[in-house]
C-alpha cells in the first residue's frame, strides 16, 4: 500500500504523511486538501544532485520543473536546496521572482511564450530561455537588442525518439508540437541562424523526450542523438556548445505493483553514455542539465478527502464519492492515471473492497479511480490518494465553481499552510 517512504501508519491505525496523522489534518484542515511532506521532497532534490556528484563529476545542475507543483513554499525549497527551476510561463516566472530566487537560475521553457513573457525573461535576466522556434528566436533577438542585452538562449530539439509512456505525455517525437526537428535539419538551420545574431547567445541544447518513463533506454539514446548533433554543430560552424539539458521524465512509483529504478541509475547510465560518446566524438564533457518535476514531487504528496454518498450499483459496482474529484486532480479523466487509494482512519486494515473513487462534479467521467481496492467505508470516512504530488495542484480547476483546496506542508510531523484553501469570493473574484 506504501507507495513512498513518507507515508506510514501509526499506533492509531491511521495513515500518516511526514509523521504527521492524516486524520487530525484533515480534521484541523479541513477536506479536500493536498498534504506534503517537505522532508521527501528536499531528499529527492538531493538525491539529483548527489547523482551529477558521483556520477558526472558535479559537472551539472538539477534545474526543478516547476509544472508539476508550483507555489511560493516550492520555490523557496528549491533556492534553499540550491537548485535550479524551469518555469514555462509568466506565471510560473512570477511566483519563482516573487520569492526572491535568483533569475540566473530559471530557465524558460514553453513552445509559444508571448512577446509579454519574453520581455519579463529578459527584463529579469533569466538564466536560459530555451526556444522553441524560429518565430520565436527572432522575436527574442529584437526584444533582448531593444533592451541592450544578449539573451542566454538554448534550443529545443525533437530527438525523434519514441518513450514509452502515454501519448498525450510523450514529446521525443518528430511528430510533437514542441522544438525543432532532427530529421528535416530545422535544428541545424535555427543553430546557424542563432549564431549570426546579434543579441542571443546560444549555450545548448534541450530535449525531453516525455514523461514517466521507466527505462532508461531512452535517456541514452536522446544523450547519443543530441551528442551526435553536437558534432555536426562543430563540424558545420566550428561552435562546440558547452551545455546540454537533458529534461525530466522519470517515473515514479503509482502503484505498489510499480518498481521505478533509483534515479542515481539514471545518471550513471546516461554519464557513461555521455562521457564514451564525447570520447569518440572529441568533444568536451558539456555541463549537464536535468528538469525532474514529477519525481521530486510526486510521491511526496497526498489528497485527503472525507467520503460522502457510498452507493452500490448491484452486480455493476459501488461508487464511493469524495468532497473532491477532477477540479483538484484531472489527471484519471485525461489520462487514466493509477493510484492507490487508502481510507486514512481504517489504513491499518485489508482493503478486502473493490470501488470506484468518483467526485463531485457534474460529469460521468469524473472519477479518481475505478476499480480500486479499498477498505470498507462510509460516509464520513476520510479517503486519501497517494502519490498526488505532481500536477494535481498545478492542474487544479475551479470547473463547476469548485474552490482549489489548501497545500499543507508537513515537516517531522508539524503541519503548515502554505497555500490557502480558495473561497468562494476568490473564485468569483474577478468577475465584473
Ligand atoms: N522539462 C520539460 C521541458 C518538460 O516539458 C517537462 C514536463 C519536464 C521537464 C518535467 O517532466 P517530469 O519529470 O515531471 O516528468 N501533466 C502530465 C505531465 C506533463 C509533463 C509536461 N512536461 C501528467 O500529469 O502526467
């Protein structure tokens, strides 16, 4: 049932996060509420940085892909972890600035970022803005001459490699509405154009081939393809870049059934990679970027909801229905997304049931889990769903006027709000 180190049951027979009873949080907090533990996600960050240390020499940085979970308390976890963070849009920008973090270490992603968002990357001197295409390549050169600056800029290339993972989250692709492709010499053609102009600077190359990957085949063979691009560069305009940015993409643990590998594998397979293709390429070892999103956060988080209608559809199934559902988590109704779902104040006892987990909004395919084991419940009940941490928050909606619910940050067992629950005065805020 454990799908991460954090959660726990205590003497109670009650679920806990962080060492923290889900229970009193949910009776202190009140439901839905997403709960994480602080400890998880500063030992994941770590981890990352430990692996580029051992592994490639500490030449390389962790850049926290801030779209899986982006809230103030977030970023200032990372500034204090001394990592990186990749935002992919003004707001995301705004809520990393807003707290102070150095703007040398942001990098800008997104595959249409607006005249408005390229200016505040400028304007803030964000640390990489990687481009996407040539519109937006030629936008920025004037926006960054118009300011007197050159821009640190990086391509996103389409390795043309397949990941095995769901296609709306995979990105590898020739096919994919992101960066510049490999095969048709779009990346090469946008290198040259980079490198005649006067007001960018370009210091690598990009790529994420998708997300929640378990093999690492893929990792090694996008590092051999972008290496291989690295020496036609230098070949065709004598420029070796000295940075390459891997993306993110690493999977984590859903299910108990699942067995992700350690991320330290990760690195130490993609580093030999790197280091034998450099070899026999001659190029120099280039400073490595990777963006983890998902596997910093993801199993560092739960959503703790208070159980309502329970009813049984005989020989169909029963539907047990929580306060909550695909406002503050989409991810089941986009993409069929597993999880292990637990009644947090029977947690101790054998989920002997088999459920569906639906919502509350006003919608069939608002559900949370189908067919998922569960102890007997009834209404009252406090269910919580493991492994949320990653684009639950981030993917929240107020669909059906539904305010978001509260962050609640644990550490050693003390819980913090580090986001407030919505009102129904926010949701209706800006409204004339
Ligand atoms: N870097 C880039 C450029 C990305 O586009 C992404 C994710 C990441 C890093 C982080 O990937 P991660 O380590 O989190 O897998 N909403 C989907 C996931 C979309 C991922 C988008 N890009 C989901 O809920 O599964």
């Amino acid at each position: 049932m454990y799908v991460s180190d954090c959660i726990s049951i205590n003497e109670s027979g009650h679920l806990t996060v962080g060492g923290a009873d889900t229970v009193e949080l949910a009776k202190q907090y009140g439901t839905p509420a997403y709960v994480f533990d602080e400890n998880e996600i500063r030992k994941n960050l770590r981890e990352f940085k430990k692996s580029i240390d051992e592994h490639y020499g500490g030449n390389g940085h962790v850049s926290y892909a801030s779209k899986a979970f982006c809230c103030k308390e977030m970023c200032r976890i990372c500034m204090s972890e001394g990592a990186g963070i990749d935002v992919v849009s003004g707001g995301e920008l705004y809520t990393a600035l807003s707290v102070g973090f150095p703007s040398e270490d942001i990098i800008f992603h997104g595959n249409n970022k607006t005249p408005a968002e390229l200016e505040a990357a400028v304007d803030n001197n964000v640390g990489r803005i990687v481009v996407d295409n040539i519109t937006e390549l030629e936008m920025l050169n004037k926006i960054a001459a118009e300011r007197g600056k050159t821009a640190g800029i990086m391509f996103r290339i389409k390795p043309g490699i397949d990941a095995h993972t769901h296609d709306f989250i995979k990105t590898g692709q020739i096919d994919s509405k992101f960066g510049f492709a490999l095969e048709t010499g779009e990346a090469m053609q946008a290198v040259k154009a980079a490198l005649s102009m006067t007001n960018v600077k370009l210091r690598g190359l990009h790529c994420h081939i998708g997300s929640q990957i378990f093999d690492i085949d893929p990792f090694e063979l996008a590092a051999k393809v972008m290496l291989n691009l690295y020496k036609e560069i230098k070949a065709q305009t004598g420029v070796e870049l000295a940075e390459l940015n891997l993306g993110g993409g690493f999977g984590i643990k859903y299910l108990e059934s699942e067995c992700p590998k350690p991320y330290a594998e990760y690195m130490k397979n993609v580093s030999a990679v790197v280091k034998e293709q450099c070899e026999s390429l001659g190029l120099k070892m280039p400073h490595i970027l990777i963006e983890p999103g998902r596997s910093v956060v993801g199993a560092a988080g739960i959503t703790l909801y208070t159980v309502g209608a329970v009813k049984e559809i005989p020989e169909i199934r029963t539907y047990v229905s929580v306060d909550g559902g695909m406002a503050d988590n989409p991810r089941y109704a986009l993409y069929h997304a597993d999880y292990e779902v637990v009644c947090a104040n029977k947690a101790a006892e054998e989920r002997s049931e088999t459920v569906t987990v639906a919502g509350k909004c006003c919608e069939s395919g608002d559900l949370i889990q189908e067919n998922t084991k569960l102890q007997p419940v009834k209404p009252g009940d406090i269910l919580a769903v493991l492994s949320t941490g990653a684009y639950n928050y981030s993917m929240a909606s107020n669909y059906n006027r539904i305010p978001k619910p509260p962050v609640i940050m644990v550490k050693d067992g003390e819980a913090r709000i580090v986001v407030k629950r919505e009102s129904y005065e926010h949701v209706a805020e800006c409204d004339i």
